[in-house]
C-alpha cells in the first residue's frame, strides 16, 4: 500500500506536470516547441527595449537579402519567421503576460489554447470605432429613409388639385408666379417645370406634413439622440418634478397641452402617431374629456360597441362568420369556377 501510495505521489505531482509542460509547448501556439525568450537570446526579465534592440540585430542577421546561397537563404528565412513570430509576441505586453502565465502554469492546457486563439482571432480594429461607425450608418439609413417618405408626401400632394390649386393661388398672391412675361422668354415645358417648382417650394413651406412623413431633422437621428440622452433625462427629470408639483402637490387644473398629454398616454400611441392626428379629431377628445381615465374607458367601450354593432351588420363579416361556422378556421378551399 505504501509503495502504491508513492507511485500515485509521483505520478501525480512530478510525472504529469512534467508531460503538461511538455504537452503545451505545441505547434501553433506561441513559438510552438520552443521558447520564445530562447528564440531571441534573452531573459524573461528583458525590457520592451532590450527585446526591440535584440530583434533588430537577429532580423539583420537572418534577413533573407543577406544571403546568395540558397540553402542557406532558406534556413536564413526559416530563421527569420521564427524571430519575427517571437518578436510579435514579446513586443505586445498583454500577449507576452499571457505567455509568461503560461510558462508558470503549464498545467492549464486549454486555457492556454482559448487565450491565444481569442487573441489571434478578435478583431484588431478598435471596437470604438466599429460601434461609431455602426451608428454612422444606421443615421444615414434613417435619414435618407426619413427623406425619402417625405419626397413621396411631398409629390402625392402635388397631385392633388385641392392643395395643388392652394398652392398655386398662394404663389400668384406672393408674386411668385409671373405667366405674362415668361411666356415671352420661354416654353410651355420650362414654364411647367418652373411653375412645379414654386409649387413644390410653397408646399413645403406651408403644409404641416406629420408623423412618419414629416421632414427629417437632424435631431430625430440617432446620433443626435444618444449625443443629447442626458440633456433629455435631465429635462424629463425637470419636467416630471413640476408636473408633480403643479397638479399632483398644488391641484393646478390642467391645460390643453397637459391633457392632451393625457389623452395620448390613455390612447397608449407614440408622440409621432398622436401628432399626425388631425386637430378636429384633438379638439374632439378634449370636448369629451377624454384625459379623465373613467370617461376615457367608457368613450373606449362605446366605440368597441359600435364597431361589433358595424361588423355585425357588414355582409363580408356575416358571409366570413358562415365560413368560419361551417368549415373552421384551419381548413383551405380553393374556387375553381
């Protein structure tokens, strides 16, 4: 038992790191078989400029240019590599402490693996940069995005004799539009084109174009936002401190903009959506008293109400019930007729 024990003792603390040490020394990683310090002809005490000056002296001696002889201009080069692949490693003072550490434990075999690895493999760029650079062109998407919906609005309303003929009313008021002396000077299709280009001018001048195709600001981007996040917490902080203040500590009645505020937190819609309302449909709510919760779900109901009442009476909602009735909803038929 006691020799068993002995053998154990020695397998254990003497034989096996020996063969770890020996295991992690491989091709691949690091300076594979051989140590990197040995490479170099230098201590592990060796200052970044010691092992700069070292190297400068071992790739002038092992430079491939200095030798004619072609075997010795191959082990010159092999040579070369292995100096060179030493240097990369000591130079940079993370990836020569996680070499150090695994001198002084050997024992760690796949640590050592996912450190040299993760290394070579991530990324050399500045993660800074890629994430400014991210945000760079999500802003430039957003913003021609945001452009584009606002051309589209912009031409359907040319389209449109009722704010066409407005458009071009106003122009006429402004002066802006001279028929009798250009139709001297030029033709009918610069004249055209000019003319929908004042037109286009006072529309986009005059028209209070909303929600998702409202003209982009550079505010509305997303680097704006993230440069202005903390001045709009410490606004919102303010504002939400005199709200309090003001109606919840002082009973102060509200005002328009205050319900409407309201209103748009009962209707659970975004600031965007809530603004593209029309200002008829704004004035309605406020009329029914809608930023009073009770009033605001009862109004809610009535409306829920009126809908089944208007579906109910719908001839495709009754013809889809029928089916739905008849042949449920997870079958598929097709008319052939």
């Amino acid at each position: 038992m006691k020799f068993e024990s002995e053998t154990i003792y020695l397998v254990l603390f003497v034989i096996f790191p020996l063969i770890c040490e020996t295991q992690t020394m491989l091709e691949g990683l690091y300076c594979g078989k051989e140590n990197c310090y040995d490479v170099l002809g230098i201590t592990r005490e060796a200052t970044k400029r010691e092992i700069a000056k070292q190297y400068r002296k071992l790739a002038k001696m092992y430079h491939p240019d200095m030798h004619r002889d072609v075997e010795v201009k191959i082990e010159a080069e092999n040579n070369f590599k292995r100096v060179a692949n030493a240097y990369e490693i000591l130079k940079d003072d993370e990836s020569r402490n996680d070499y150090d550490y695994m001198l002084d434990h050997p024992e760690q075999f796949y640590s050592h693996y996912y450190r040299y690895y993760s290394r070579r493999v991530a990324p050399k760029v500045d993660v800074r940069i890629v994430i400014a650079v991210t945000i760079s062109i999500i802003s430039a998407i957003q913003y021609y995005t945001s452009w584009k919906r606002y051309e589209s609005a912009i031409k359907y309303l040319l389209t449109v004799p009722k704010y066409r003929n407005k458009a071009v009313d106003f122009a006429k008021e402004k002066g802006l539009l001279d028929f009798q002396k250009k139709k001297k000077s030029k033709s009918k299709v610069e004249i055209k084109e000019e003319m929908d280009a004042v037109i286009r001018r006072v529309l986009e001048d005059n028209m209070d174009i909303r929600g998702g195709y409202a003209k982009p600001k550079v505010t509305d981007l997303l680097w704006a936002k993230i440069i202005l996040f903390p001045y709009a917490v410490i606004c919102y902080c303010g504002w939400y401190a005199i709200w309090i203040w003001k109606f919840d500590v002082c009973k102060q009645p509200y005002g328009d903009e205050q319900k409407l505020y309201l209103i748009r937190k009962n209707f659970k819609m975004g600031e965007v959506q809530f603004d593209a309302l029309e200002d008829e449909e704004k004035e309605e709510f406020l009329r029914l008293e809608l930023w009073k919760k009770p009033k605001y779900e009862e109004w809610s109901k009535q409306k829920e109400e009126e809908m089944k009442k208007q579906m109910a009476e719908d001839s495709r909602y009754k013809a889809y019930r029928r089916y739905i009735k008849n042949h449920g909803v997870g079958r598929m038929t097709f008319d052939d007729s």
